[in-house]
C-alpha cells in the first residue's frame, strides 16, 4: 500500500522509493516492494486533489526571501494573497490599497533589498497591531495580563514567553491565516498559566478555543515553509 506523499527525501533514505516526474512536480511516495505500478498511478490520481492543494499551499507559504520584489507578486497576509504593486514618487512606507501591497519609493530606491526590507517592516507593523488587539480580546477570557508584549523575528519557532511574563511574537505568523494568529496568541496566553505542554495546558488553550488542534496540525504542517 502506498501510505504518503510530498516527504523529503532524507525520510526515505530507508524504505522503498519510487519517483515520479508530473507536470515539473517531484512527488515522492512511500510503497512496499510488491506494490505495483498500477496501483501507484490510481493512488497518485485518486490524490491528486490534495497533491495539488498541498503544492499550491507550499508554492503561497513560500517565505518573502524567495521572492523578487516585483509588482504583480503575490504576498500572503492573513489567509489571503495580496499583489505587490511598485510606484515611482518620494519615498512612503508600504500601505494596503484596495486589495493591493503598494511600494512607492524613487527610482533610484528601486532595489530588490529596499523594497523587501519595505515590507518586511510592513509586516511588523501589521503584528504588533494585530497581535496586540488579540491579546487584549483573549488575555481576560485566559485569565492573564503578560507584562509585556513584543514582536521579534525568530527563525524556529511562533514565539515565546519570558521569565518576567513578557510575550513575544514572530512577526511571520502574518503569513498565516487569521485564526492560526489567534491560536498562536492564545498558546503563548495561556504558558502564562502553565510554563510547559502538559494536559493541563492543552485543557486551558481548548477551553478558550475548542477547535484548536485544528490550527496546531495546520502549523506543524505549514510552519517550515514560512519559517524558511
Ligand atoms: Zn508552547
């Protein structure tokens, strides 16, 4: 039986492995010996829905550091794709304009490295906002107040709370939909209560929201690509 799909490479350096080149996509799939060819090809094709969905995901979720800067590129924000749109005139920072991320700055500016680092402080501008009107929806339903909250860059991880009860978050989970922000927000909330993942803590982020393990396999499924 052929059991999964879109792993990497290094996870099957010990089991059977077959490669398939579709439409310039690598697919990577996991079968016994004895399974055939035939059934992999209607395996492949009864999938190929999620394959497809899970491909577009990756291709959406792609960190800011693949892209080039460019108007007509798309930029993720909460769950939705926004163009990039580059304007010659004096400098301004990166605004949201009728569904479109809109760059202005001279000419002479027009750098790839400028108008990323445009929007990547766009991006923070947005997290701090966000994320500091959801902690004062969800800190009094949690029962807490964090003693500080603040936004970082991290390379590995959503956030993190401090020995003095600070919080901190990473700007990237803009990248996400709203409600994974929601979840991360209440997770780090909630450590204030419980500093570990113990069944109590996990009590606590269902009472606030009791779908939660929705998000939390949303992320471990999404979070390398936007944390690349
Ligand atoms: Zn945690």
């Amino acid at each position: 039986m052929a059991t999964a799909l879109l792993l990497k490479s290094s996870a099957l350096a010990a089991v059977n492995r077959r490669t398939y080149v579709r439409k310039k996509v690598l697919y990577l799939l996991l079968c016994t010996t004895s399974t055939s060819i035939e059934k992999i090809d209607q395996f492949l094709l009864s999938k190929r829905l999620w394959i497809n969905e899970k491909m577009t995901l990756q291709r959406d979720m792609a960190p800011a550091s693949n892209k080039q800067f460019v108007s007509g590129e798309a930029y993720p924000y909460l769950g939705r794709d926004y163009r990039l749109k580059v304007e010659h005139g004096p400098f301004a920072p990166v605004k949201l304009l009728q569904g479109r991320l809109v760059v202005q700055m001279p000419e002479s500016g027009q750098q790839p490295c400028m108008i990323g680092n445009s929007i990547v402080r766009w991006y923070k501008r947005q997290a701090e906002q966000k994320i500091r009107e959801k902690i004062k929806r969800y800190a009094p339903i949690v029962g807490v107040e964090p003693a500080g909250v603040n936004i970082k860059t991290f390379k590995s991880r959503w956030g993190s709370c401090t020995a003095k009860g600070e919080l901190e978050f990473n700007w990237l989970i803009m990248l996400a939909p709203n409600r994974m922000v929601d979840y991360v927000v209440i997770h780090k909330l909630c450590h204030l209560i419980h500093h570990d993942h113990s069944s109590e803590f996990w009590w606590e982020v269902g009472r606030v929201m009791p779908d939660y393990q929705v998000c939390r396999e949303w992320l471990l499924e999404n979070s390398e690509g936007l944390l690349a």
